[in-house]
C-alpha cells in the first residue's frame, strides 16, 4: 500500500454510494429536489457562478447501466444527473467521482470535490483534476508523505504542466523549506510565465521575512504585464515596498488602478507607498478618497493619523487616532500611543499620559509594550 492509499485507506468507506451521498449531504453538495415551484423557481435565480458562464459548456459522459449518455451541459445540470445515479447505486464508479469533482470545483464546493476525489483515486483515476483536489486535502491535513508522493504522481503523469512544479512548491514551503521553494518557484514561474498561480506564490515567498532572498532581483524578473493582474498587482506592491522601493510600488499601484484592479486594496498601498516615498499629500488624498467610500478602513485612517504627526497637524491626527481606537480592537493600541506622542509634540502632557495609560490597559500582559509605555511615561514625566 503507498503512501497516498495508506492516508485514504480511513476515508475508503466514501467508494460506497449511500456514504458518500451522507457526506456530501454533510459538506452542503447534495441539490435540493423537490415539486414545490417556489423552489424550483430559487434554483433557477442561483447566481452565474454557481451555474457557471454560459460560455464555458462542456461534455459530460455518464454510464447507466450498460448505456454511455453524453450531455453538452452545465455543472449543475450534470450534477443532478449524476446524483440520481448515485441514489440508485450501492457503488460508485471512479468516472462518476471524477465528473462530480469537476462539477464540484466549478461551482466553487471544494469540500465536496474533496470528498468525490477519494473514490476517483481509490478507484483508478489519476486525472490532474483529481491529483490536485487531493493534493491540497492531504496538506491541509498534515499527511505530508502523501503530499510528496502526490506531488510526484502530477510530476510524472504530466511532465509539461505547470501545476506539477506549482504543487512542488507548496510542499517545500510546508515543510519549512522557504529558500528552496523560492528558487523552484522561480524556475517554474520562467518555464510557465503564463501560469498565474505560480507568479502568486513567488510573490507570497517574496513578502516571506526570509531575509537570505535578494528581493530587488527577484522582483526585477517579474514580467511586465503581470503588474496589472487583480491578485498580483497587491503582492506586487507589498513586495517592492518590502523590497525598499517604494517608487516602484507607486508605480505599480497606479498602473493597476487604470488597469480596474482591486482599488480598495490597491488605493490603499498607493497610499502606504506615496507615504513610504515621502509624497505626503498625495497619499492623504488618495486614503482620504477611500475612507470617503469605506469609512470602516481603520488601517488607512491610521496611515492618515501618521501622515498628519508628521506634518504636524497634531488635531487632526488625534482625531483620526480616537476614530481608529474606537472602531479597530486590533489598532486600538497603537493608535493610543500615537494619540499620546500627538498630545505630548502639541504640548498636553496630562493628555499625552491619559494615552499612554488607555494603552497599557488594552495592551494585556505584553512585557515588551508595557517597558515601551513605561519609557514614555517616564520621559513624559521628566517634562512635566
């Protein structure tokens, strides 16, 4: 028995029909059926996604009996067939299992798709598709030997593919192995420059506080139309201001704006980065622009209470602060001591103590917290 069958072997009750329909009940992958039009009437007003786009048909192939029926359909459609199937069966083929774990994914249920993978792989199917569901599950459960000879099934099965060297990378960076990951994410990345997912991870590596890695070289390699992307263009940004350039993180930000990206996000590091690069003004402007739209972004009202310390518009910042300590527990902290040091450069010094001591009192037993507002306190002392 292998590593991956061994991790399996508990799970080996999900290729009866009856256990798997009961978990996929569990896992919220069973469809309702039912006669009630209202119902019915729901099921058509689910959402695209869940559907999937009109555009994206595909052929699904189905035993019944001694019958192959094809079906040029949608996951959903698919779905309910196969689940009829199923009711009806005390086994389940590993076909239907690697059908339903395509149907599963596309709708976006990846516990389901989980739970159908274990009777596709018990039962011969050694698709990518499936490789990969339970690839992911066994690392998330920790079954790290399975992982790696999963890793190795994707490897050999599809050599050309890029998931095989994106999977290769995960494992190294779940055991711990964070500079070998980077440079296999590297290699990858250069083989399959298209492949998203892998551009991910080398940024998600990148933002890592692993300090062996030159991060202005490894950003440098990155291509130029992967700035623009919605889910790189914010790791990018971090990463070139982690990397101590914060110019090259402005002008990522800007160009993923005009690009339509993720401007919540992205306005945001425009605004950490422009502060970074010392252009004051433009980054209130722009974090002032997005509190006005999301007044609950408490990390941007904090940058903009930093922005107005330095600029020493002491009201201004220590009305920002209150609004962040009143609406953020995880800021809370930091911005009472950023109200005190507003308080003490604008010459209240009761005040400035009275921060210090809401402070320490949400600080809990942090020791190295209490010494920083035992300091302040004494050199607030010492001038009163």
């Amino acid at each position: 028995m292998d590593e991956t069958q061994r991790w399996l072997a508990e799970k080996r009750d999900l290729c009866g029909a009856a256990a798997l329909c009961k978990a996929l009940g569990e896992a919220g992958g069973l469809l309702c059926r039912t006669d009630d039009p209202a119902e019915y009437m729901r099921d058509l007003l689910i959402p695209l996604e869940w559907h999937c786009l009109v555009a994206d048909r595909w052929g699904v192939y189905l035993a019944t009996g001694d019958d192959v029926k094809s079906y040029e359909t949608t996951p959903r459609a698919a779905l309910s067939v196969i689940l009829d199937n199923l009711e009806t069966s005390e086994s389940v083929l590993a076909s239907w299992a690697a059908n339903l774990v395509e149907c599963y994914l596309k709708m976006g249920n990846t516990s389901a798709a989980e739970l159908c993978a274990v009777p596709a792989y018990l039962g011969g199917d050694r698709s990518l598709q499936v490789l990969a569901v339970l690839h992911g599950a066994s690392m998330e459960e920790g079954a790290l030997a399975s992982t790696a000879q999963l890793t190795r099934e994707i490897q050999n099965g599809f050599p050309e593919s890029p998931e095989g060297e994106f999977f290769r990378v995960r494992l190294l960076l779940t055991e711990g192995r964070r500079r070998e990951a980077w440079e296999a994410a590297r290699t990858g990345a250069a083989n399959h420059s298209g492949y998203q997912p892998l551009w991910e991870l080398y940024l998600d590596i990148l933002l890592s506080p692993e300090d062996e890695i030159p991060r202005e070289e490894a950003l440098g390699a990155i291509p130029d139309g992967m700035a623009a992307l919605p889910s790189l263009a914010p790791r990018l940004a971090r990463a070139w201001l982690k990397a101590g350039n914060p110019e090259k993180a402005v002008e990522i930000s800007e160009r993923a704006l005009g690009a339509g990206g993720a401007a919540p996000d992205i306005t945001y590091l425009l605004g950490r980065a422009l502060y970074a690069a010392g252009e004051d003004a433009r980054a209130f402007e722009a974090l002032k622009g997005l509190v006005e739209n999301d007044a609950g972004r408490a990390d941007a009202l904090y940058l903009m209470a930093l922005i107005a310390l330095r600029n020493k518009k002491y009201d201004v910042a220590l009305e920002l602060a209150g609004s962040v300590a009143a609406t953020e527990p995880a800021l809370a902290v930091s911005a009472w001591l950023l109200a005190s040091d507003a308080m003490r450069l604008a010459g209240f010094i009761d005040g400035a103590l009275m921060a210090l001591g809401e402070a320490r009192s949400l600080g809990g037993a942090d020791p190295a917290l209490a010494d920083e507002i035992g300091k302040r306190e004494g050199e607030l002392k010492k001038i009163k």
